[in-house]
C-alpha cells in the first residue's frame, strides 16, 4: 500500500513523495496510517463528526503514503457517517477560479491533494473548501463572494454542525474560523478586495471589502481557549497538534471582540494590512456586516 500511495503522489506532485532524505535514511521512521489514525482519536477526533483541517505537511511527515496516507487516517477516523474538509481557496485572486483545475497550493500539499480525490466536493468560489463524507453537499453549497466566511460559508457551515477544529503543525494563525468570529462579532475593518470569477463561460470581477489583515494576532487566541480548556493538544505524526470545537473559538473570540473591536489589528505602522483595516474603521459604513 505504501507503494501505491507514493506513485499517486510522485503522479500529482512531478515525482515529489513527500519522504525527506532522513526518512530514506532510516533516521525518521514513517508512522503508519493505523498510527495515525489512532493518535486522531486519542486527541478526541470524533467519529461521525465534522472535523476542518489546516495542515504543515512538513511537519507532520514522513508518514505512511505521504499527503494521501495522513488523509486516508482522517478519513478512517471520522468514518463512514463523518465529514472531512480543508481550505481550498485560490492561490491569486487575479486569475479566474476555475473550480475543476486552479490549484491551492498556498494551502498546503495536503489540501491541495485532497480537493482532486475522487469522491471529494469543492465549493465554486475563490474562498473554496473541499469536502469529503455525510455533509459533503452542505459545507460546498454556494457560498457569497463578498462575505468570504460569514455564517454562510463552509466554515460557518463547520459552525452550524457543531464541528471541531484541527491544526496539524500550524497555530491558530491558519485558523479560518477565527474569521467567522469577527465576522458574527459585526467588526467594522474591512479590506479592499477583488475577485475573478468565471460565470457562463465569462470572465467577471467582484469587488468588496473583506474582514481581514496579517493575522498574526490570532496566535493570542492559543491561549485563550488554554485558559479554559477548550483546546486538546497533543501529537499526529511528528506535528503538534491542536483540536478544538469551532462553536468553541467563535464564542470565546466573540466574547474578546466586544470587549476589543480591533484586538488582533497591530498599532499602526507596524503592518501594510493591519494599517488599511484601522483605516477602514473611518468609513465602516462602506462595508456591509454578517448577520
């Protein structure tokens, strides 16, 4: 099986298997998926459940079959009843998302190898998510562009079926959901975006303004679901891990919102993106909020 998972690997990524030099040495053993899978429900993946995952492959290797191995362990995991998903979202807004060939390879090999598995759906649009199992159809329904993760998103969607969180050795600065609980907070900083789409054949560009910056700051929000305990952490593969519930971070990061409007926004003239999301606030009128 090993061999099998490594020639589709070496066939999607020009001969790429994702087994550094040490691994070939023998200096890193690769984990096995049943290892995997076992260290997935150790950490309190639940089976059935909704579970969006944000990967560091690097991190998380060698293992079993590479980016194939560590999702056939997810999928094994969450079982047949469950619902695997992962970000999908274009790598330039500048070229029309084609929802069957534009690659995501910003987010990862993972991800990337996941959206083109058979049996796998992808939301139609540049903030795409991919998804596998029970909820599949619900979390890729067609979701607004100009709200990229509002309630009506497939993170908001992650949301609504009370689903959990998994950072696979990467920080809550990955953690898109963080960006739902600003959305559903009402913050009024938005940056200017735009995005190419392909409708009927057409090319159409969709300008609106989105709730984003560098997102640095949302590594604080580490500590505080530690704080009360609404985070596990452990080990998949070699990677740290963190797991947690989606309806978790929403309520815990909503909740330093009201207290702080721009909590994760560094001082200005500290960062190009956070500076144009302060600004913003001087117009927020401008910007339509979440309900």
């Amino acid at each position: 099986m090993v061999k099998v998972y490594a020639l589709m690997s070496a066939f999607l990524y020009n001969g790429d298997t994702s087994f550094p030099k040490e691994c070939l040495m023998g200096s890193l053993p690769p984990i096995s998926i049943a290892e995997l899978t076992r260290q997935l429900l150790d950490l309190g993946v639940k089976p059935g459940g909704v579970l969006v995952v944000h990967c560091a492959f690097s991190r998380v290797k060698p293992v079993e079959g590479g980016p194939l191995g560590l999702i056939t362990a997810l999928q094994q995991a969450l079982g047949e009843e469950g619902t695997l998903v992962m970000p999908s979202m274009t790598d330039d807004d500048e070229l029309p998302f084609d929802v069957r060939s534009t690659p995501c390879r910003d987010m990862g090999i993972v991800a990337d190898t996941f959206w083109r598995l058979p049996g796998v759906l992808r939301s139609d649009s540049p903030h795409a998510f991919a998804a596998w199992g029970a909820e599949a159809a619900f979390i890729t329904v067609p979701h607004p562009v100009e709200i990229p993760h509002g309630l009506d998103s497939p993170v908001g969607r992650v949301y609504q079926r009370d689903g959990q969180v998994l950072l696979l050795g990467v920080g809550h600065t990955e953690n898109t959901t963080i960006h739902l609980a600003e959305n559903l907070a009402g913050v009024r900083y938005r940056r200017r975006k735009r995005a190419c789409l392909l409708r009927d054949g057409a090319t159409i560009w969709v300008e609106y303004g989105e709730v984003d910056h560098c997102c640095q700051n949302f590594a604080l929000v580490d500590g505080w679901l530690d704080a009360v305990h609404a985070q596990r952490r452990g080990r998949v593969g070699y990677a740290e891990a963190r797991l947690c519930r989606a309806r978790d971070v929403v309520h815990i990061v909503m909740e330093h919102l009201r207290d702080n409007e721009t909590i994760f926004l560094h001082p200005l003239g500290v960062d190009e993106q956070c500076d144009e999301a302060r600004l913003s606030l001087l117009s927020a009128s401008d910007f339509p909020e979440e309900k």
